[in-house]
C-alpha cells in the first residue's frame, strides 16, 4: 500500500494493563508500534504479562505488513489480546510481545 508505514520505537512509559479489577500486564519496557490509520499501540513483553490469566483463542488474523496475529481472552473479553508469533522480518522486534484493547491500559 502507498503510503503505510510502520515504525518500532522502544518506549519509556509504564504500562498497567488492567482488566475487570485485575493486573494482566505491567512492563515499563513497552515497544510503541505506530502504524500509517491505527492508534499508537503498545507490545508488551511477554514476560510482563502474566499470561496464565489468558485464554488462547482459536481467532487468527492476517496483516499485510505484520504476519498472522493470534489471539487470547480474558474473562467476558474474546480476543482482547493478540500477538504476532512469526511477525515479518520488518517488525521482528513486536515476537514475544503481546498486544491489548479494551482493557483499560493506564
């Protein structure tokens, strides 16, 4: 596509990730992906996360510039999480790094 564009940077910020009262995620090491008619989103290492409060879904997803996303839940929230597994090798950085929406990230 003309004129997309993604960019990677390392960010500085402290992320909370809260959902339904509860921590999922604190990391103050997010990557900040910006990507050319999405919001700024935050990927979150996956050591970070306290993924043993996320569900995997049977949801996958393809992008164009990232690779096939896969998905997680969390209680009342299908696939509010997703993360790249084999990103393509342009955003390789976002492996091991999960995403989320509709959490409440602060």
């Amino acid at each position: 596509m003309t004129g997309h564009r993604i960019t990677i940077e390392q960010g500085a910020d402290h992320v909370r990730v809260v959902h339904d009262g509860h921590l999922i995620a604190e990391s103050r090491r997010p990557l900040v992906l910006r990507e050319t008619g999405c919001p700024v989103r935050y990927y979150l290492p996956a050591e970070d996360v306290r993924t043993e409060l996320l569900s995997a879904s049977d949801t996958h997803t393809y992008c164009p510039f990232k690779g096939t996303a896969s998905y997680w839940s969390l209680p009342g929230a299908d696939d509010a999480v997703w993360a790249y597994p084999d990103p393509k090798p342009e955003v390789g950085r976002i492996r091991n790094h999960f995403c989320f929406y509709g959490t409440g990230v602060v």
